[in-house]
C-alpha cells in the first residue's frame, strides 16, 4: 500500500494495518497542505489568472525533485511488487490521479483513455466539487488582495 498523503495527513487518519501488507510512504507534497490550501483559494478568489496557477501546481506535481523521488518510490514499488498495489491520498484525485496517471502511461495505456480515467474523478467528485464551487461563490472576488501577492 503505497501512502502519497503527508505525515500530519496519515497521522490524522491512518491506514487500517493489514497482515502481510507492505506499507510505503512516498508524500507527494511539500510543505503543509492546509496552509497551501488556504493560499491557493486566497490566490485564486482574488487573481484572475487562478486557473492557470492551478495548472502550474498540477506541473510541480511532476516537475519538483523531491515529488519526482515520491513518484519513483511509488512506481518502482508497483513495478516490482508481485499481487496487486493499492495507493492513495486523502481525497483520491490530485495526487492518486496524477500517480495512476502515470502508471497507465508506463503501461502503454492511450492517453486519450487515460484522460477519460482520470476525468471520472470529476463524476466521482461532483458532491465535494460541487461544495468548493459554492464556498468560491459565497467569498466572491472582495476588494483588495490576498497575502500570497502581498497586496
């Protein structure tokens, strides 16, 4: 079982200890995800190029060194690990996405159904995708900015 959660997250909620289960903790994740968190919807309510710095965020996933290592501790424990693999974040979309997204890949699995894979998250996700979309509405785009631009 491969664990892409950082340790605060695995220690809030850890995983339920099975007999003959090999644990891997390979944090796909720098620094302290609540805090960024609040800093992305603090950029995102009050930038309007939000989007684009999603995208960039969603690049480091596989562009930053130290998240690399993670990838490859997760890809080379599913590539050598006889049986099946289980691996997972908290809310099972950005990071256990982008990671099963590359497993796929390494497999030689299409990109076109990759991208269908990775998109039923959306589906999957509506209720709590649904309740972000709500609180960005109900902030609104206030008067001044936020601390990440400092403004």
């Amino acid at each position: 079982m491969v664990d892409l959660r950082l340790p605060n997250e695995a220690g809030q909620n850890p995983d339920v200890k099975l007999s003959g289960v090999q644990y891997v903790a390979a944090p796909l994740f720098v620094g302290d995800l609540k805090m960024e968190s609040d800093a992305l919807r603090d950029y995102v309510i009050h930038h309007e190029d939000g989007p684009e710095h999603i995208r960039r965020g969603y690049q480091d996933l596989v562009a930053k060194p130290e998240l690399q290592e993670s990838l490859r501790q997760f890809l080379v424990t599913a590539v050598n690990t006889p049986g099946a693999v289980m691996f997972h974040c908290s809310a099972g979309k950005d990071r256990t996405g982008t990671a099963a997204a590359l497993l796929l890949g390494a497999l030689g699995v299409p990109r076109d159904v990759i991208r269908r894979d990775y998109l039923l998250s959306n589906h999957e996700q509506a209720a709590v995708i649904n309740q972000t979309l709500v609180a960005f509405a109900r902030w609104g785009r206030p008067g001044g900015c936020c601390k990440t631009c400092g403004t």
